[in-house]
C-alpha cells in the first residue's frame, strides 16, 4: 500500500489591518508598583487624619498637620486607583501594534481592540517639554497621545509604553487627514475667564484668613466662689475646622497660581 503524503497545513488568513510593522510592549508593572506603594500611603495617612478628626475633632493635635496627612491620604488614593486602574484595563502583556492598515491594541489573552487609520479623527500629542524627569517616566507622563476616534471614542497611549514617541509619530504619520491638536488650546479660548476664576479663589484666600484672624484663641478667667482666679486658654477655632481650613487654603492658593499661569501660557504659546 502507498504511503500518502501528508496534507500541508492551511495558511494562516492574511490580517485584515496586513503586516506588522511595529510593537510596542507597555509596562504595567511600573504601574503596579507604583500603586503597591501609593495606596498603603494614602490608606494609612488618610485612616490616621480621620482617626484625630472623629476622635476628638483634632483638638489635641495641629489642624495644619491634620490637613497635610488628608491632604497626603487623598493623594495616595488617587495616584494608587488610577495606576491599579490602567494597569487592570490594559491587562497583562498589554501592547500596540502598529500595521500597515491600522492600530490593534491588545495583551497576553489576544487582540482586545483594533481601529483603521481611517477611524482616527483627531490626535492629540502636548508639545514636549525639556524639564520632564525620572519622576514623571515612572507614570508615563513623560509623553501622551490620545487619538479621539471618529464614534467618539478614546485611545490612551503614555511613556510606559515602549518607544511610545515612535509609536505616537507613526500613528500621525498614517493619518494625514486626522486633525492635529495639542490638547491646551483651551487655554487662550478661555481666556478672561481663567483670570476670573483666580480671582474667585483669591477672594476666597482673603475671606478665610480674615475668619482666622477673627477668631483668635485667648484666655479665659475664671474666679471662684473663695475668689481664687484660674485662668484657661480657649481656642478661638476648634482643631477640625482648622483643618479644613488649611485644606481649603491651600486648595484655592493653588488654583489661583495654577489658573494665572494657564492664562499666561495660552497668550504665549497660542498667539495668533
């Protein structure tokens, strides 16, 4: 009896967006380390200040120092829940792969995402800047592109991804008719109403120091009836509000220098 060849396997079909021409691993565990590290602090610091406040509404402690450790609580949580967050939605060996007909976005588990050039309506790349450190690297916010797709939707590439500058140049350099934006052109549209917002904030500033002054702590004298006379420092502000206060200050001293600023560079960058 004759031996029958083998029958060859079938070809793999062609890829509808064709060949690969790059790809870009991201590194979501930077982002898991950076919220193995981020959320301990906030959980803690943030447990600590309202532990002082319910105990005794921070009576026994400084407002200030209250206001820094939920200042600092807050700030743990937001930077831990969003890195936790990309890195559970990008998933584990998440990457982009930039082919000849498009962008597929996908991780270990297969291909979750892939749009053609001719879906991607606008980019957005903020113009680079030269003081961006190490720092700024382990977030990825040393570089972002969004490409706003033409059914509304958002992709979201940062620094965490490898050669993610390549990756961001190729994607505009496919996509000639998308339109081009830096993602701050909002600022000189704003305009005056960056400047009326700080001096929303200002006036608040002055309002809450002039309550502070106000209220002054001082001593209380008390005689008794063998006309002994003892005498009691009182606080003119219990702990709490104080530290809301400080929280609040600081808050609106920030916003003013940041709204200010974002006026400034809208009329130095987007002249026309």
């Amino acid at each position: 009896m004759a031996d029958t060849a083998p029958t060859p396997a079938p070809a793999p079909a062609p890829d509808p967006l064709g060949d690969l021409v790059s790809r870009h691993p991201v590194d979501n565990r930077t982002r898991w380390v950076n919220a193995a590290w981020a959320l301990p602090i906030g959980v803690l610091t943030g447990w600590l200040g309202l532990w002082a406040l319910l105990r005794d509404g921070g009576a026994s402690g400084s407002g200030k120092g209250l206001g820094t450790a939920l200042g600092l609580g807050l700030c743990g949580l937001v930077i831990g829940i969003t890195q936790a967050t990309r890195a559970l939605r990008g998933g584990k060996g998440e990457y982009f792969e930039v082919r000849s007909h498009g962008l597929v976005h996908g991780n270990s588990s297969g291909r979750k995402a892939s749009w053609t050039w001719n879906q991607i309506a606008v980019i957005t790349i903020p113009r680079p800047h030269t003081s961006v450190g190490a720092h700024a690297h382990r977030f990825g916010n040393d570089y972002r592109c969004v490409l706003r797709l033409a059914d509304g939707g958002r992709v979201r590439i940062d620094g965490l991804a490898v050669a993610a500058r390549a990756l961001g140049a190729a994607v505009a350099d496919r996509c000639p008719d998308a339109r081009r934006s830096e993602g701050d052109e909002w600022t000189r549209r704003a305009g005056a109403w960056l400047l009326l917002a700080a001096a929303g904030c200002a006036v608040v500033v002055v309002l809450l120091i002039r309550y502070l002054s106000d209220h002054p702590g001082g001593d209380r004298i008390t005689v008794d009836s063998a006309g002994h006379t003892s005498y009691e420092y009182v606080q003119g502000i219990d702990g709490t509000t104080v530290a809301l206060i400080a929280i609040a200050l600081a808050v609106c001293a920030l916003g003013a220098i940041t709204l200010v600023g974002l006026f400034f560079y809208g009329r130095l960058h987007h002249r026309r």
